[in-house]
C-alpha cells in the first residue's frame, strides 16, 4: 500500500520513467507470448520455438536493465535524514522500490496480455481479416498457465534485480571501517587486534578501549587526535560532501574492468574469427532475413558485448583522463574530472549501447536484399533493445547529473559563468564520441566478418 502510495504522488518525469518501463515491460511479454503461439501451432518443430524464446532473451535483458536504471534515479525511495526514525530504513526503502518495479512491470504484462488475446481473437472478433491467426495459433485454446509463466518472467526478474542493485551496504572504502561488531572476551565490544593477557582485564577501563569509554585511569578518550595523514585524506572528499566547494577534489580511484573488458572483448573476437573457419558447424538462424551461419557466431557476439559493458567504465575514466593532459585549462580540467567521477555510472550503459549499435550495425550489413523485409515481431524486438539501452544511457545521465547538483550549485555561486558549464558538458559529449564511435564502428567490422562470405 505504501508503494502505491509513492508510486501516486510521485513527480510527472518519475511518472514517464515508470511508464517506459511498463511499455518496455508490454512489448516483452507480447514477444514471450507470441513464442507461445508459434510453439502451439508448430508442435512438429520444438528446436525452432526454443530458438524463438532464446532471441527474446535479449529484449528481456534490455528490459531490466532498463528498469533497474529507473529505480536507481527514483527519488520516492532514495535514503534522506529521518526516514529510519518512522521505519524506512534503506532495507525497507530497497523493498518498496522492488514493488514499484513489480507493479510497473506487471501492469506492461497485463497490457501484452490483453493485446495478444485481441490479436488472437479470444475478446471481440478477430482484427485486421485474421492476418495474425497462423502465428498465433488462433485456432487452438490458449494454455493460461503457460501464459502466466512467460508473463510473470519480466516481473519477477526485474524485482529481484532492483533488489539486489539497491540492497544495503557499506560504501566507506576499507581504510575509514571500523573493526568489526565483535564481542571478545568479558562481554567486551571489539576485538582486540593483539592478544591480551587475564591480567589485562584486571586494570579498569583496559577492555574497554575497542568501544572509546571507561573509567580507570589506563581508559582511552573517546575520540584521539587525527593523525596528519588523516587530516589530509580528508580534503580530498566527494564534491557534495566537502565543506568549501572552491576546493578540487580528487577523483575516485578508476574502475578495474577495463583488463577484463578487453579480454573478453579479445575473446569475443577470437571466437567469430574461429566461427568463419567453420565450415561443418551447426547452423543458426538469424531473424529477418539475415545470412545464417555457424552457432558459435552468436557466442561470439554474446561474448563482444558483454566486453564492451565490461570495458566502458574504464574507457569512460582514460577520456577523462586524456582530457586533463597536456597542461589542461579550467573547461579540461572540468569535464575530465567530471568524466573520471562519473565513470562507472555513464560507462556501463555507453558500453551497452556501444554493444547494441556495434550488433545493429553488423546486422544490416549482413542483411540479404533479396530475402523479406524485417517481420513485426523482429523490428518489435529491435526497437525494444535499442529504446531500452537508449534510455538507460539518458537515465544514467540524469542520475549524474542530480550527483553532482551540489557542485554545480557550488561553482555558480562562486561565479562560474552557465555557458562554461554548458561547454564543459558539450565537451565531455564530444570526447566520448570521439573515442566509443570509432571503437563501435570497429567492432561491428570484425562481428561482422564471419558471415559476409556466407
């Protein structure tokens, strides 16, 4: 009821974002739906209907990833100063946005649902002269729990997903934790890191040091001066939080996917490469009228693809690194920094993207003139991957953006000029281009390689 309650009040931007990812959510369950109805009215061929539900994998993908951007930037569930005094804590506020996500998912299931019975016939009548009986498989009964099931997937899955992204946890680095809520010997709280001896414990005060209070003349102060490095760590916090925002702080450390990405990205490669040599393989067959080829090709993109998310945060913080180099003036020093901070936000969703676009790509150079036009359900499921990762990418952009609200406040009270900030962002852009374009167009290249002498 409370999520309902949220969902209702929450601001008409919110409110889109939620509608997308029901209509995301719609255009899904009609894809797992319409594999249904070929399965019902092809029952000789079980391997083409199994190869059907495995390409809806990908819009499924897509979808809730989309979703889990949108829970991310809700505001209605976002930890603030006093919640956990009337019992919102962060569990509770993780809780509500996976029932905002459920609702918003299922409410798209239901729309599919009520569209394919339409298509199907089973409300009013069969539209548009039965154009869409054969692959719906009009003129059998619809299996409803089956039907349930492949609804109930987007749902189920995106709600899990939103709660384990959004689950509690401690984001202070290793050095500024605290020793661990352990209790030792005697009841006392905090283990000590050395071994003490009984005879400890018999001077007051001693074991209490681990918890700061005592009452013998060896008790430790509540709190010890902080130590010259310690003061100097501390001028090197988040934007937000520094209290003299005139003063550049240091960005965060750079992501380590980057190793990972191009070694998968490599291995991506390796295996099409490996997959153009085959000449025996299994045989796949692509959608809309594309070129099959040897099974192995679709490992092969899978695996490109998940190099290209892995490796985008890090390309994301080496631009914004390169644009500090070379004795950088203040718009440089701007944008880079605010590209090496941002990383890991912007960097995984223009790396799906860049995937997306580098797959596209390769599809339509592959694409046979002489073989049909895309069918619906294939350019349904097209603009499904490609709205999702689009909008995932300007939803993580949002979400940057209300990051770093304070610092932007900060620097137009210090007397930053708007048009500076608005170059600085055009900048950041422009780079980003400048180094994912050619690296998409470059893949896309090489995915495409295995199948053009087919």
């Amino acid at each position: 009821m409370l999520a309902l309650r949220l969902t209702r009040g929450s601001h008409p931007a919110v409110q889109l974002r939620r509608l997308l990812v029901a209509s995301a959510s719609a255009g899904t369950g009609f894809l797992l739906l319409c594999t249904l109805g070929y399965a019902m009215g092809h029952p000789d061929s079980p391997a083409a209907a199994a190869l059907r539900l495995g390409w809806c994998a990908t819009p499924l993908a897509a979808t809730v990833y989309f979703a889990m951007a949108v829970a991310r930037t809700d505001p209605a569930t976002r930890p603030r100063p006093g919640l956990s005094a009337i019992g919102l804590g962060p569990a509770r506020l993780m809780a509500i946005s996976a029932t905002t996500t459920a609702l918003a998912c299922t409410l798209g299931s239901m729309l599919a649902l009520l569209f394919f019975l339409h298509l199907r016939g089973d409300l009013t009548g069969m539209p548009f002269d039965g154009a869409a009986a054969e692959f719906l498989a009009a003129d059998q009964p619809l299996p409803l729990p089956a039907a349930l099931t492949l609804l109930a997937l987007v749902p189920l899955i995106a709600s899990v997903a939103v709660a384990l992204s959004l689950r509690p946890r401690d984001l202070r680095p290793a050095s500024e934790k605290g020793p661990s809520r352990s209790y030792g010997r005697f009841g006392a709280q905090g283990r000590p890191g050395s071994r003490e001896t009984f005879g400890t414990y018999g001077r007051f005060g001693a074991h209490l040091r681990g918890a700061g209070r005592g009452s013998g003349p060896e008790a430790e102060p509540a709190e010890q001066p902080a130590r010259p490095e310690e003061l100097e760590a501390t001028t090197a916090t988040a934007p937000g939080d520094h209290p003299d925002p005139s003063r550049p702080a240091a960005p965060r450390e750079a992501p380590r996917g980057l190793p990972w990405g191009i070694a998968v990205l490599a291995a991506g490669l390796a295996v099409e490469a490996y997959a153009s040599r085959v000449k025996d393989g299994g045989g796949l067959s692509l959608p809309g009228g594309l070129s099959d080829g040897p099974a192995s090709v679709l490992v092969g993109w899978v695996l490109t693809a998940i190099g290209l998310a892995l490796a985008g945060p890090g390309l994301t913080h080496l631009c914004g690194r390169l644009l500090q180099s070379v004795s950088p003036g203040a718009l440089r020093l701007l944008a880079g920094r605010v590209l090496m901070e941002e990383a890991t936000r912007i960097g995984r969703p223009l790396g799906v993207v860049c995937a997306v676009a580098s797959g596209g790509f390769a599809m339509t150079a592959l694409y046979d003139a002489d073989a049909p036009a895309f069918g619906p359900l294939t350019t349904l499921g097209l603009l499904l991957v490609t709205g999702c990762t689009v909008a995932t990418l300007l939803t993580a952009a949002l979400e940057a953006k209300h990051a770093r609200a304070d610092t932007t406040a900060a620097l137009l009270r210090l007397g930053a000029p708007a048009t500076m900030l608005r170059s600085a962002a055009a900048l950041r852009t422009g780079a980003l281009l400048a180094l994912f374009l050619p690296l998409t167009l470059f893949v896309a290249e090489l995915a495409a390689l295995p199948l053009a002498g087919r």
